[in-house]
C-alpha cells in the first residue's frame, strides 16, 4: 500500500533524484526508482495523516470504466499528494533541488525517454509523464463563435481569453512547454499568456498557418510569398527561399521543416493546384520534394520518432468547366522522413481527412464521410500499416477535428449532436467509450488543441 501511494505523488517529485542525474536513459529510470526508494523511509508516518480508507477508495475509482469517476479520483490522489510534497518540502528533502535548471535538465530528459526504442524504459518515462497530468488539470483551448477560449478538461469550467474580435481568429496553437498561446487574426500572428493575458503581435502579412519550433524558440510562418522564420519574441526574421507554400511543420528534431506547395496546375481553365511535400533545413538550405502525386496534399503530420510522415491525398478528375476530386474521394497514405517507400493506407470511395498519430506511434486516427455523398464524418483508429480500422464515434452526426491528449489516453473532438446544429467540443477514451461533452455554448465551438504537459512547471513546487 504504501508504495502505491508513494508511486502516485512522489513521482511528480521525480526530479528530486534525477536533477543531478545524466539525461541518458538507463540512468532516467534508474534515479526515479532511487527517488522512490529514499522517500519511502518517511512516507509512513506522513501516511497516517490521511484517512487510509479513502486513499484506497480512490485507488480503487482510477480502474473505473466511467472516465469521470476516474478523473475524480486522480484528482483526489493529486491533493492527497501536493500534501505528502509539502511535507518533504518542509523536512528540507527538496532543498538541493531547487534549481531551475535540474528541473528542465529531467524535464528534457523524461521527453526523449518517452521516445526510447527500450520498451521498458519508454513505459517507465510514459508512466512518469502521465503522472504529472494529475498535478496541472489539462485544459484545451478552442475556437467559440469568433474568440478564443479554454476549458478544464476535469471541473469544465471555461474562460474566455479574447474579447471583440469581429473575426473568428485562426486556429490556437499552444507553445510547446503550454505556457503561452499563439493565433492568427486579421493577417497577424498574436501571442498571450495560457491565462489570456499579455497579450502581443508577432509579425503582420500572415496567412493562417504557422508552426512552433519543438523546443519553443522559434515560429515559422506562411508569409505573402514564402515561409518566414522568427524567434519566438517576433524577433530576427528571414525568409525561407523557394518555399512559396502553407501548412508549415518541424519534425521532431527541429532542424527540418516541412511545408506543401503547388507544383503547377493540373487544369489551367479552373487553376487547381497539384500540390506535393517539400521538406528544407531550418537554416534555409537543402530543399527537396518528398512527394510526387497526381493529387493534391490535403494536410501531413511527422510520426512522434521522425522516422515517417502520414497525409492525406486527394486526386483530381480534370474536366470540362473545372477540376474536382475524382469521386469525392481522398485517401491516407504514409512515407518515409526521406520520401521513399510511400504506401496507401485508406482505400475507401469517400474522403479520409486530418490523420494523426498517437503520441507513442503506434496507432494512428484519422476522419472519415462525405457530405455531398450524404455520408456524415466519423472518427476513426488504425494500426500504422492501415490494419484494425475501427469506428470510434458513434452517433449519427458529423464528428471531426480529432486530436490526441499529450499522454495517449484520450481524444478531443467536435461533435453535432446538440438539436440546435451547434458544434460542441467533446472528449472521449481512444476505444470510443466514455464520450463526455465539454461545452455547451450558443456559438460553434470547434478547432480543439490540448495543452501540453508542462513538465518544467513542477518546479513551484520546490520553491521556498
């Protein structure tokens, strides 16, 4: 028993050990086991502080089928456990690792053991890092109506983080350590804190797609005429040559970035653009075409380990008086980071959209529907291989925009089920089950993003 309440509060206390420690996976998991070790010499007699029974009973709801039930009881557990920090905090266990700089050194350290090729040291990083979930409530940010809001994914409580825009903004993007959020608006890239204060414009002459760097220090945008590099502050800007396209993405590592960009016209009485993937270093150097289709590249997302890249690939039918897709019809395909061994995933007679992977690789979900077909969108899981597809949404309204929360137990989407043909945010397990709605409001809400796990934030913990 006592190593199981150790386990769900210590753990969020894991830089203790691993500040001083090499960020090298064997020694990760070897420090956070140390840490548990030492602490538990104390834990008994902060233990009898609580109510045992309780502490069982909340164990207990965490294997509950109902997701609320679970969420409430990893709630509880986190009190319980902010108690037993301050506890050791008072006893001077935290004192030699109060410095910033360890706590980022194991934050940094616990995101590349979350990618490790060692199986079992990448489930000890997976289960560290879902621990922390239970600390920082995760909260999505999203579009309502024609402004920018967040809500608590445990208490759905909402704010509202604009105000006036006569304009719905573009879609919100969290900066990677979750501490700011970042839109566009009016031909403008603005950035404010995650409460939605300080508020701040960037850069102007913006299209609507832009990307953070993985580490937060940089922002490429879609600029009038080629992709443009920041930093994060909107300072030392430079144009990207010959990357006169949109949807701008890093890889993982952040030394390449990735865009899609027309290569000339498959019809020129419509102007419609074939278009393909284009991949340059972050420096501007070596641009190379990763894709070479007869379609065009409806949106792409690198794998979490930057070894592949999943997209979507509409083809045309060229006609008298316009092009349009062949049969309304788009499929998701998958290629390596370099371009080769390209593989069609989906061969549906309907469009398959926004594919995505989960944030360990192994799974991937993706949309599927046609409305002009009157065939609603639903949600979809497959294996990486495009094996084991399976339904997860439902009912007999559209569901879309799905995306993964930071730890891989569950999906955010949008959903019509209200009567009133509003779009409403809702979240749901990756099985399907447990589907819960977030929001009720009078406008649409939709563009869900989660907010990541901001590991460095741990360190008020240790503050005197």
């Amino acid at each position: 028993m006592k190593k199981i309440i150790v386990l769900v509060c210590v753990i969020m206390v894991v830089g203790v050990g691993c500040g001083t420690s090499s960020p090298k996976a064997n020694k990760l998991v070897a420090s956070s086991e140390n840490v548990v070790a030492s602490v538990e010499q104390r834990a008994k007699s902060i233990e009898q502080k609580h109510n045992k029974s309780e502490i069982n009973n909340l164990i207990f709801q965490l294997g509950a089928e109902d997701w609320e039930t679970r969420e409430k009881a990893q709630k509880g557990l986190t009190k319980i456990g902010e108690g037993l920090i301050e506890q050791y905090r008072k006893a001077k266990l935290t004192a030699k690792a109060q410095s910033k700089e360890k706590i980022k050194n194991f934050a940094d350290a616990l995101r590349k053991e979350c990618k490790s090729k060692d199986p079992e040291i990448k489930k000890r990083a997976s289960e560290i890092r879902h621990y922390f979930c239970w600390r920082i409530p995760p909260r999505i940010a999203f579009i309502s109506g024609a402004n920018i809001c967040v809500v608590d994914v445990v208490s759905k409580e909402q704010k509202q983080l604009t105000n006036n825009l006569n304009i719905a903004p573009g879609f919100p993007i969290w900066s990677p350590d979750g501490t700011k959020i970042a839109f566009t608006w009016s031909s403008q890239i603005f950035v404010m804190d995650a409460d939605g204060n300080n508020k701040k414009k960037l850069a102007e002459k913006v299209s609507n797609s832009f990307v953070w760097s993985p580490d937060g220090s940089k922002i490429v945008f879609e600029s009038w005429g080629g992709l443009v590099i920041m930093d994060a502050d909107g300072r030392n800007r430079k144009k990207l040559p010959e990357t006169e396209g949109y949807s701008p993405s890093f890889n993982p590592n952040g030394d390449k970035i990735t865009f899609i960009m027309p290569k000339g016209l498959s019809c020129e009485e419509c102007g419609s653009d074939n278009t393909d993937i284009y991949m340059i270093d972050a420096n501007g150097k070596n641009k190379k075409r990763l894709t070479n289709t007869k379609g065009k590249v409806k949106g792409f997302e690198w794998s979490p380990n930057g070894s592949k890249i999943v997209f979507t690939l509409s083809e045309w039918d060229r006609c008298s008086g316009g092009c349009h897709e062949k049969d309304g019809n788009a499929d998701i395909y998958i290629i390596d980071a370099d371009g080769r061994n390209q593989e069609q995933l989906t061969k549906t007679p309907i469009r398959d959209l926004d594919a995505s992977w989960s944030p360990d690789g192994d799974k991937i979900i993706f949309v599927s529907g046609n409305n002009l077909a009157n065939i609603n969108y639903k949600i979809y899981i497959m294996d990486t291989d495009g094996k084991n597809q399976k339904k997860l949404s439902t009912n007999k309204e559209d569901n879309f925009m799905p995306v993964w929360s930071p730890d891989g137990k569950r999906i955010v989407f949008v959903s019509f089920h209200d009567k009133n043909k509003n779009t409403d945010i809702y979240i749901m397990d990756t099985d399907g089950k447990n589907q819960i709605r977030l929001t009720k409001n009078k406008e649409d809400d939709f563009a869900p993003t989660w907010s990541p796990i901001y590991l460095p934030e741990i360190s008020v913990l240790f503050k005197e």
